[in-house]
C-alpha cells in the first residue's frame, strides 16, 4: 500500500512526481470522494482516513519545507504540556527569508534565530521554551498562560531556567503576559487560582505567608502541601478549583486535607478559587478571622518545609 511507504500517510505531490505518478493520477485521486485527500498546498493524504491530530502536524512540517519546525501549542503539547490555549492554527517556524506562506490550518512564523529542533515522535519540534513562549505570545489571557507555563514547570516540561533564557532572547515581541506569569511560576506560583491569592493577600494587612508550603508530621510523615502557610499562628490556607489542579486526584487529596491538617492542630482556610475575584473582601474577612483563632490556640507540632515538586 502506497500509504505505508511515508511517515503517516503523508506526501508531498513532488515526492508522488517523483516516483512517476503522473499529475493527473494525483488531481484525479484527491477529488471529493477519491481516496486520497489535499491538504494545505501540495500535501496529500494517502491513507483515505479521517485525519489525525498528528497528521495534522505532519502535514503543516511537509507544507513549510525541511527546515521547519513545530512550535506554539502544538509543540508544546508535544513536549508533555496538558494545559494549553486554544489555537485554530498549528504554529511552525522557518528561517527567515523562507517563502512558504500561511494557509488554512498552517501558521508560518519566520525567525532569524532559529532554535536547535529534537525530534518527539519522529516531528521535529522546537525546544519546550520556545514552544511555550511562541503560545503565549499568541495568547490574549493572563490566566491561560499563567495555567501553561505552570503546568510545564509543574510536569517537568521545561525549566525556570530555559523559559529566562527564552525571555531574555532579544527582539521577543509580544512577551508581556509571558513575563508576568514567568516570574510568578519562577516564585513559586503553580495556578492562575495562586497568582489571584498572593493578589488578594498582597492587598490585605494581613502578614505575608509562606507560599506553596509541604507540612510534616514530628515522625516526618507527610502530612500535606498547602498553598499558603502562616508559621507564626498555624494557619493554612487552601485554594479549591478542579480547573487550576492537574487532576480530579489533586482535588481528593486537597478534600483529605480538610480532614488531617485540622488533626493535626493547624487551622485550615479553604477558599473556593472563583471567590479570589468576585469575593476577595470577604476572603480577606475570612482569613483575618481565622488568623485570629489560630494565634489563640497551641501551636501545632508540625514542620514545614518549601515544597518543590
């Protein structure tokens, strides 16, 4: 079957040219119910299936030339990133002064500095910073690239220290919202829900807590990771969302929080994330209370220690 004798089903009409199918062969096959398909200028699809996300992908890398690379979402996604923005284009990068165009589902982003590709699956992909940074770029929501540049942090995609490289690359257009949430995952901040809590705390008289903070039982056992911690009184504080968790098993063990850390003798403040902005006063409220309460009661016999993931 011919479809087997390229990389997922794809070829370009020259590679078909090549091996002595003639143009006609090609304009007849590809007609609205023939067997194979066109895709974005001079790409065909071999196979005659529904295509494939990564066929999708493969046909953008066919139709920009043999330089080309993935980047953007699509390459992050690549990279192991699970929360990502949604982008109707799949981004690929060319050296500049090359002349393939945008179209349909390819967006071409020339670049005089191209990055060293690596491969993912047989795609040549941009390194992870790049990919990550060339999306938020494109994205018009704080919260979507704060969620992005976390998850990668979070899932070991990429390090701080590759997306400060990328950021520090001069002529970087359109970087602001990359900036911003860099240097709130760089200090620690793992969701868009934390970046609204430090907002919300920052604006308070209470005292600044200790962010992102794991507690230890005196035998060493693990008794869980808080997202914020008041040492002085022994007061936790628990940002509640599926959406900003990596997981519905994330979520249980911050439902089984509610149960160990008030055991343990540590007052414990949950606060649903959508509240940090359309209530933050009254979190505010709730959290001077429950300073108060806690500064009143034994200190709990807990350590607590940064966490790192």
């Amino acid at each position: 079957m011919l479809a087997t004798r390229f990389p997922d089903g794809l070829a370009t009409r020259s590679q078909l040219r090549a091996m002595g199918i003639a143009k006609a062969t090609i304009d007849a096959r590809c007609r609205p119910g023939g067997p194979w398909r066109k895709h974005l200028l001079g790409v065909v699809q071999l196979d005659g299936r529904r295509t494939t996300p990564r066929q999708y992908r493969r046909a953008v890398l066919l139709h920009a030339g043999e330089e080309a690379m993935l980047t953007g979402a699509a390459g992050a996604a690549l990279h192991g990133v699970h929360r990502l923005p949604d982008e109707h284009r799949i981004a690929v990068l060319v050296p500049a002064g090359h002349r393939t165009t945008s179209r349909d589902f390819a967006l071409v982003m020339r670049t005089d500095r191209p990055p060293e590709p690596v491969l993912v699956g047989g795609l040549r992909v941009a390194p992870p910073a790049r990919c990550l940074v060339d999306a938020a770029a494109r994205c018009t929501d704080l919260d979507v690239v704060r969620a992005m540049l976390a998850d990668a942090v979070q899932r070991g995609a990429c390090r701080i220290a590759d997306l400060a490289d990328e950021l520090d690359e001069p002529r970087r257009p359109y970087t602001a919202r990359a900036r911003t949430a860099f240097l709130e995952v760089a200090d620690g901040t793992r969701s868009a829900a934390e970046a609204w809590a430090r907002e919300v705390v920052r604006r308070s008289s209470l005292p600044a807590p200790r962010w992102n903070v794991a507690l230890y039982l005196p035998g060493g056992e693990l008794l869980g990771v808080v997202d914020a911690y008041w040492d002085d009184v022994g007061l936790a504080w628990e940002i509640q969302s599926r959406r900003f968790h990596l997981g519905p098993q994330a979520f249980d063990r911050d439902v089984r929080k509610q149960v160990d850390l008030p055991r343990a003798g540590v007052v414990l403040v949950p606060t649903l994330a959508v509240r940090l902005q359309t209530e933050p006063r009254a979190v505010v409220a709730e959290l001077a209370d429950a300073h108060a309460r806690a500064a009143a009661l034994p200190a709990p016999t807990v350590t607590a220690r940064l966490w790192r993931p």
